[in-house]
C-alpha cells in the first residue's frame, strides 16, 4: 500500500460504511472469530471482511491526519500557510 494516502481509494465495499460503522463491525466479526464456534469457511469469509475493512479504515485515517497536517502547517514567518484541500 502506498504512503500517498490522498491517491489511496478505500477498498471495494469497504467504503460505504462510516469510520465508525466500520469499527463497530470490525468489533464484532473479532467476536465472532474469538468465539471458536464458527467453521473454517464461514471464519475465512469474515476474517477477508475485518482485514477489507481495516484497510479501508487505515485509509481514512491517513486522510484524516493529512487533512490536520495542513491545517496546522505554518509558513518561515509562523503565519498559517493556506490553501484548498482536494479530498
């Protein structure tokens, strides 16, 4: 994965949660892996899901963090340093 988080596109389906919708799921599918009970595939499926949705999040965390880095940024003189952001 890149390091260029701007140029990173969520993963395909992963995307249509919110950041928090995709925690709270991510919590859940590690519930259910934790528990032991399901079969092999069913754990597979859901362990291919968590790991979608952890890069998706990663993502918009990368995004997030580039987004507070400019709004923090200062010019030699201290002054904010201003400019459009493209998300």
């Amino acid at each position: 994965m890149s390091n260029d988080a701007a140029s990173s596109a969520p993963p395909a389906g992963a995307s249509a949660l919110s950041f928090e919708e995709s925690t709270r799921r991510l919590t859940a599918i590690v519930e259910q892996l934790e528990g032991g009970e399901l079969p092999l595939e069913r754990s597979l499926e859901l362990f291919e899901e968590g790991v979608r949705l952890a890069r998706a999040a990663k993502v918009r965390l990368d995004r997030a963090e580039q987004r507070v880095e400019e709004l923090l940024r200062v010019d030699p003189d201290g002054k904010p340093v201003v400019r459009n952001f493209e998300g």
